[in-house]
C-alpha cells in the first residue's frame, strides 16, 4: 500500500489521504479517505482552490470518517472535477454532511458578497454529492475488490463518525479520522482496536491533556451566574454537530437541577438547528445518560428557556432583547455565519464574556481570541476586544494525549508497528510523536503533505 497525504499534514484541517492498494489479483486500486476543506479565516483559501495532487478521476471511492467540514468540505469539489464513484460513510454522516455542506456554500455566497471571494462550488455541486453517498451501518464489510476489506467502527467523535479499517495486502491499518474524548454523555465510547499494523491518527490534541469532564458543567456553570450577575451577554461560538449538542445537553442539566433562572438562550444557527433535529432522528446512536430520563419530555436537546432563530429577522430580535442573555452561533472557529455578528457587539462590551469550546485552526479569528488578541478584524472593520474571553477545553469533541495513547494500543496486545500523525499542529505532532516513541516503543512519523510513504 502507499499513502500520500494531500491535507491535515502540517495542520489540522483539510483531511485527504490518498491510498493505493493491490488487491489479491495484483490490480491497483485508488481510494481516498476523507476529501476535507483547509479552514482558515475564509473558507476560499488559497488551498482549497487548487488542484488536487492526483487526478479525481481515478479515484475509484472515498471513505468518509464524519460529516465536519475539515473531512468532508471538498467533497462537492472533486465531484465537479471528475470523481464519480461511490462516497461511502454511515448513515448519520450522510444526512449530516449534506447540512455541512449547504452551510459552508452559503458562507461562501457571503463571503462572496461581502469580500470578493471566488466560490469552491455550486448547489448543484452539493445536491450531486448527496446522490452519491452510500450509507452503512457500523461493522458492515465492504469488499472494494478481492483481497481489499474495509469497515466502519465507532470513534465516538460526532454523532456517526468512524474510523475506518483496511485489510489487504496482508496488512491491517487504520485511519482515526477524529478520535472522540472521553465520557461524551451523549456518545458510546470509542471503539477499542481489535490489532493493526499501521494506525493513521491524529494528533489534534496530542501535545494537551483536558480538564476532568465533571469539571466542565461546574466551569459552565460559573460561567453562566458570572452572566447573570454582570448583566451581559455571553457568546458561546461552536460547531454545530456534536458541540452544540453536547452544550445543550449540559445547560438542560443545569438549568433543570442547579440554576433557576428565566435568562434567555438562544441557537442563532440554522445549521445547528437543522443537525439536532438530525440528531433526534438517529437517537438509536446516542448514549442516553441516566438525568435524561428525569426530563418530563426526554428531549435534552430543548428547554423553556431556549429559544431557536432560524430565519434572519428571527436573530436580529436577539439584539433587541435585554442583557443578561446567552447565545450560541457558529460557526465555531468564528470564521463567517452569524456568530461574526454577535462577535461585534459582544468583544467592546467589558460586561460580556465569550466562551470558547473548541479548537481553534491557526489563521482563524477565533485563535486569534484564544490566544489573548486585544483587537479583531472582522468584515475589514477593526474591533477592540474588552470582552472576557474564557475557554472550556473539555468540550472538545477531541481525545486528547492520554486518550489516544490508549486507543492506539490493541485489544491483542500488540502495537502497531508504525503509526502515522496527521491532523494536528507542528508542535502537537512532533510532541506527541516524541511520546509514543517512548510510550509505545513502535515507529512514529509525522506526515508530511504531499509525501508517499509505503505501508
């Protein structure tokens, strides 16, 4: 077999891995795992409007990990330049991806207007990408060719995320997509590995361990009376499948056994609001934890409180409406959608606050916050930050380094004899390597883009 990575090497978004593989008669066959978007400060980026490093017609499929736009956004791309196989990925993923991808075409058309950004594809592009996806369930084998097996396992990361197994050759190996943290209460666990040669993971979070998750609700918690208390508006950025989920989880929790209070939240993002919905409809894949069934509706995904603005003059109401109050927005690395909006009347207020609950890709407004940025620029005007900006690290829908250590060891007590770090930062990947090497006592090599490595 041979991969060559042609994104998430270097960095974390864009996943696309090239593989070869012979099947038993000794007929090559080319497959792609994953066909993500760059994601930086506009979805256009300069990356994202380049020719692939291989031609997409020969690619023969593509195995898709999860529906987030870094492993899915350039699917409607390779499509329009040729690629007309199947795109194999679970059934949740399948409806998911299409919410994904509608939401970044029209951030684009935004972007468009606002910037002068070319557009990476059409609805016509995307609508085509939904005809060719083929759902599976988890654990059905796909026999691309004789010698050549493939399976989807839970990697408990979003809502019908996998990673993917490839028998052929002789040889096992695996490909993380994202791996899920620990004790999500609304996911199964990641699958444990049975054995594998080689494991493809990676390393987003490879260089960091999270606070406890117990600790999460109570920091959540803080943060919502500091609200309540200094009468202003507290912006929650997030992504709109699984951490938004997640968040409203946690805020039922609260708001039904800890807090009494008639403060406002709102779910100003119609792509969150369309996923849940998604998410309801697959609840056969979610893990309900015990206080679900003390809600009088069994719905954790809603409350009294909570209200969702679908169409536009629905959100402009939340700037009508009185402090103290919470929103949630995407996107979640704060790079366009309505959130951009929220960012500008929440950053000068010193009363307000804004959380954040996932990584943030280097380049994007939202790094830029994180890492203590006195002053944005955001749609060309320049923003003074006087906003608190905090951060809950354990809401990353992300393992961290203790959580792939373990997963990265069988089940048969053997260790790969090679692993691959991909979708990660420089630092992240060297240091993560460095401590599987001295963990795992195997061989571990940060990938390089573009660079075919044999397996």
């Amino acid at each position: 077999m041979k991969l060559t990575f042609h994104g998430a090497a270097g960095e974390v978004t864009g996943s696309c891995t090239h593989v070869e593989v012979k099947d038993s008669g000794g007929k090559i066959h080319n497959i792609l795992i994953d066909c993500g978007m760059f994601q930086g400060e506009r979805m256009c980026g300069t990356k994202n409007m380049v020719e692939f490093g291989f031609d997409p017609k020969t690619i023969e499929a593509i195995f898709v990990t999860h529906p987030h736009a870094d492993h899915t956004g350039r699917l409607p791309k390779i499509v329009n330049m040729g690629f007309a196989g199947p795109v194999y990925m679970t059934l949740p993923a399948c409806a998911l991806t299409s919410v994904v991808l509608e939401d970044a075409r029209h951030i684009m058309e935004e972007n468009t207007k606002r910037c002068g950004d070319p557009q990476l594809y059409t609805a016509q592009d995307v609508e085509k990408v939904a005809t060719m996806c083929k759902g599976i369930n988890y654990h059905q084998e796909i026999m691309m060719a004789p010698g050549i097996r493939l399976m989807f396992h839970d990697a408990g990361h979003v809502l019908g995320s996998a990673y993917i197994s490839i028998e052929a050759e002789g040889k096992k190996i695996i490909f993380s997509g994202d791996v899920g943290n620990d004790d999500v209460p609304i996911l199964p666990d990641t699958e444990p590995i049975s054995r594998a040669d080689v494991v493809v993971c990676e390393s987003t979070y490879g260089n960091r361990e999270h606070e406890p998750m117990a600790m999460r609700r109570q920091k959540l918690k803080e943060t919502i009376m500091r609200t309540m208390n200094g009468k202003g508006m507290l912006l929650i950025p997030a992504f709109s499948i699984e951490r938004t989920q997640e968040l409203l989880y946690e805020l039922n929790q609260i708001l039904l056994h800890e807090v009494k209070t008639n403060t406002p939240i709102f779910l100003d993002s119609p792509m969150s609001i369309r996923a849940t919905e998604i998410y309801r409809h697959f609840k056969q894949y979610l893990r309900f934890d015990a206080p679900i069934f003390s809600d009088p509706d069994r719905d954790f995904f809603s409350f009294p409180n909570l209200r969702e603005t679908l169409t536009v003059d629905e959100s402009k109401v939340i700037n009508e409406t009185k402090n103290p109050k919470i929103v949630i927005a995407g996107s979640g690395m704060m790079t366009g959608g309505r959130v951009m909006h929220h960012l500008t009347r929440c950053l000068p207020d010193a009363k307000s606050e804004l959380l954040i609950i996932g990584y943030q890709a280097r380049g994007t407004v939202g790094r830029k916050l994180y890492e203590g940025a006195k002053e944005v620029t955001i749609y060309g005007q320049k923003i003074a930050v006087k906003a608190r900006v905090s951060a809950i690290g354990s809401f990353s829908a992300h393992g961290d380094k203790n959580k792939l250590t373990r997963w990265l060891q069988p089940e048969n007590g053997k260790n790969p004899t090679k692993i691959f770090l991909n979708h990660g930062d420089p630092d992240a990947a060297e240091s993560f390597a460095t401590h599987l090497r001295h963990t795992l006592r195997t061989e571990v090599e940060v990938a390089g883009a573009g660079k075919e490595y044999g397996v």
